[in-house]
DNA sequence: GGCCGTCGAACTGCATGCAATTGAGGCGCT
DNA sequence: AGCGCCTCAATTGCATGCAGTTCGACGGCC
C-alpha cells in the first residue's frame, strides 16, 4: 500500500537491491535456514542477472551480517553463535529504547493508525503461519523505527532486528512470539499517551521477553547439528581449521 | 602491534578489504572530505585492481554510510546532514554505554595497558596534525568496543564513530576535540573501578560534549557550499530531482 | 554578455570469459 | 570394510568489453 520504496543508500542499482530484499525476507521466513547455500550462479539464474549481481547482493547482505561470506567457498545464510544473538538483542534493546523515546507523544494521527493497522495484520495473521508471524512482527518495530526518520536509526534496528529474527529461528522453539503482539498494542498506546518513560521500560520488557522466551540457553541439543555442537570447541582463529572430525554426515 | 586483522566477515576476498580500510581511513583523517569524487577507475589504478573490486569496496562502505552511491553518477564521500549527524551521535551515546557497560570491572591488565597506552599516544599526537587526533580519538572508542568481544558490537559502534568523525569535518570548527583525552583517561579509570553508573554517565557526557561542541548548530555559513545549504529545501524523493538553480558554481 | 542546445569524453551498469581453488566422489591400498 | 589419495566437476576471484547514461564544454542565438 504504502509506496515505501525504503532504503535510497547503498542500492548501486536497484537489481542488486531487488536480491537482497528478497533474500533478506526469505531469510527471515525462515524459507531459507542458516547454513543453507546461496552459490552466485543460482542466485543470478533465479533472478535473472548475471553472477556480478549477485555477488554484489551477496557483500551487502553479508555487511549486514545476514550471509557468511568465507573465500573461495559458496556464501550461506550465516549462523550466528548463541552468545552473538545474545549481543543482538542487548543492542537492539538499547536502540529501540531509543526509537520510542524519540517518538513518545510524538506520533500524527496517521502514523497511530498505520500501526494499528499493521497489529491488526498481525492478530489477523495468528492462524497462518509462523513464518508470517515472525516477519509481521519484526517489521512492526522496523515501521516504527521508519517513523522516527532517522535514516541510520532505521538502517541500525531494521539490520539488528533482521538478525534477531534469523537467531529465532536457530534457538526458539515454534510459536513462541505470537504472544507479543498485546505487547505491541500496549506499546501504541503508551506511545500516545506520551508517556517517555513507561514506554521505554515497556519496550524494554517487551525485547527482554522475547529474548529470553526465545533464547532457550545455550542448549546442547538445540544446535542444528553436531557440526554446530563441536564449532565452539573447534574456534576458528583467522585462519583456522575446524578440527578433522572422522566421518561426519552433514545433515543435509 | 597488535595482530588485529579485524573484520572476518563482510570481506569477500580482502583486496577489497584494503581498500575499505584506506579509504575509511582517508575519509576520517579528511584526507577525502565529504562530496569528493571517487571514481572507480581511479580507485582500480591507484590499488592496482580492477573496476570490478573497487566497485565492490563502494557498496561495502556506501553500506556504512561513508560513501554515497546515485545511480548512473560518481560515488562521493558522504555529507551527512546536520540533522544525521545528530541522530548518529544519540545512536553512538547508546552503544557506547552498552560497551562500557559490559567493560566495567571486567578489564584484564593488559587491556588497561593497552588502552592506557593508545592514550599515552593520543597524547603524543597533540603537536601533530589535527587529522591524526582524531583518528586516534576515534580509535579509542573502538578499541574500547573491540575489548567486549561482541562483533556486532564492534561493527555498529566502529560505523556508527567513523559516522561521526565523518561529520566533524563537516561542521565543527578545527581544535574542537583535543580536550576530550582527559576525558579518556577518566573512562578508565572508572572500567577500572568497576562502577558501572559512574562509567556510563562518563562516556554519556563525555560523547555528549563532543557533540555539543562539534555541531554547532545548523550555522547557515557553516555549510561546504551553496549546494548544502539549499539542499533540505530541495527534499529529494526516490527520483526527484533538485530544483534547477541558475548558475551555481560549485565549490571545487 | 548571458542563456540554451548540442556534442563528446568520462563514467557507470552489467555480462561474460578465464584462471584458481575447493570439496566430493571414486579408486586403490592396507 | 575402512582409510587415504587423487582426480574432476562445481564454484569462486577477478579482469575486461560493450552499451547506456551523465556531465561538462564548446558554439550559436538572443
């Protein structure tokens, strides 16, 4: 609906930038999992442009820390450690702290209504699923962030919350933000209410919640796989190489 | 001295990697100042690569905020507006206090002589160039990040400083910083003491000065040129295009 | 003299080609 | 059967070439 053609830096063109929107947003529904592969010449295939392209959307995905980007090896949708989804959310709750605070009382009558619309979108979408869930309620905090028109406030929460939502899908167990979105109501409201203070503690609470309802510990069976399992034990220096494990069936 | 060969990710090859790294390091040591040209061939001859690479280390640092990319037209040096720079030194406050959060009584000894003596140097450059003080000054806080052992950490409060140093040039008036290493010496003092509040409202201020006396005001003849001042009155949507003005001579 | 239109050089957008590296399967050896 | 080596297809790293666009300058016209 809204003609939120959204990020007007770092797009060279706008094919790379096509690419990389439609691989962040398979990424986080979770249509494409960490680990998974992204060779350039599929990618280029997929979209039509050629390995150039590609590898370009690929750089800037991986600036984003969204794909992992080792040389000479194909690119995959990166894995982040459960420490660095830690780290994550810390920073995302400090930077959406101070999305609100910026916005408290601050809000035009239109903008209330665009976020109503937007949890309406989300209880509508409780039945569907997960995946959709998770992406609705991710951009209703990138949607916020819009409105405080700071282009790098945006470009901070939109990435770190991206990340957030991939971290999801390695350590939570299903359906365990949909619970968020009264959440998300009580927010709007203390937002219009103009309230700084109670806004930023609910904002807090809110990420606090999700973080910790999500990251279920470090979890020796959560991992994807034994691959995962062994990697902190197996650290990586610059150069390092994963200790020679004997027979070891990737799960595909 | 130290081996630290940074980022590991992001950094398809490395060709690319240096060439992000000078050409970071030019713009804050204002060896490129905001609104210079940096055509890809030139960037190709000068690092003996090809188009190709130098047109990949532009996305990566156009990605940062430091480098403007327009379709079709030579990638410039980024001139944040003075609103941008605002808001990246609020987003700098909040991380920077998540960084020394995290650091307070968390220090080992050889992180204290390290940031002790990256001080002392500080110090030594007080005679020489402007520009190397306030890359060491910067280096600083980044150092500081670096010692929390969070990459996403680092990544946003390395950009979000070099953002900010960026800025300087635009529109502080020179010798605005120098001061501040007391300031430093004071930070550590307090991570050393371990008193988490007092080290917070340390860096708050002590960014918060910096600011304040950096960004001084709007200033209508502060600006680079003609161009700059006029352009918020130019607001240009996804395609639109600055009103024709007759006969501007722009500022070499 | 100043303004406008036209032209050419410079530069970007993108695809393709070639060399180098990887890792995976097959083969032989123990 | 298991383990290691070796070879080859798959894939990346990078340069170059061509087409389209922009920017600046020159020259004509008012």
């Amino acid at each position: 609906m809204a003609p939120r053609s959204a990020s007007k830096s770092a797009v060279p063109s706008d094919k790379v930038g096509v690419i990389c929107r439609a691989l962040r947003r398979a990424i986080i529904e979770q249509a494409l999992e960490p680990g998974a592969k992204l060779p350039e010449d599929s990618l280029g295939e997929r979209f039509g442009v050629s390995r150039t392209i590609a590898r370009h959307a690929l750089g800037q995905l991986a600036a984003e820390g969204l794909v992992e980007l080792r040389r000479n090896r194909i690119a995959v949708v990166a894995t982040p450690s459960w420490q660095e989804a830690r780290d994550a959310f810390d920073i995302r709750i400090e930077l959406e702290r101070l999305v609100v605070r910026q916005l408290a009382g601050k809000l035009t009558k239109s903008q209330v209504a665009e976020l109503n619309a937007h949890v309406d979108a989300e209880d509508r979408a409780r039945d569907g699923s997960d995946a959709v869930s998770i992406r609705l309620a991710t951009e209703f905090h990138i949607l916020l962030a819009n409105m405080t028109n700071s282009p790098i406030l945006v470009r901070y929460v939109s990435e770190v919350a991206y990340r957030c939502c991939l971290t999801l899908s390695l350590y939570s167990r299903p359906h365990s933000s949909e619970c968020a979105i009264n959440e998300h109501r009580a927010i709007i409201a203390a937002l219009v209410k103009g309230d700084e203070a109670k806004v930023m503690s609910l904002m807090h609470s809110h990420l606090d919640s999700v973080a910790s309802r999500a990251l279920v510990a470090p979890a020796p069976q959560r991992g994807r796989d034994l691959l995962d399992i062994l990697a902190p034990y197996a650290e990586e220096g610059d150069g390092g190489r994963v200790v020679k494990l004997p027979k070891v069936v990737r799960a595909r």
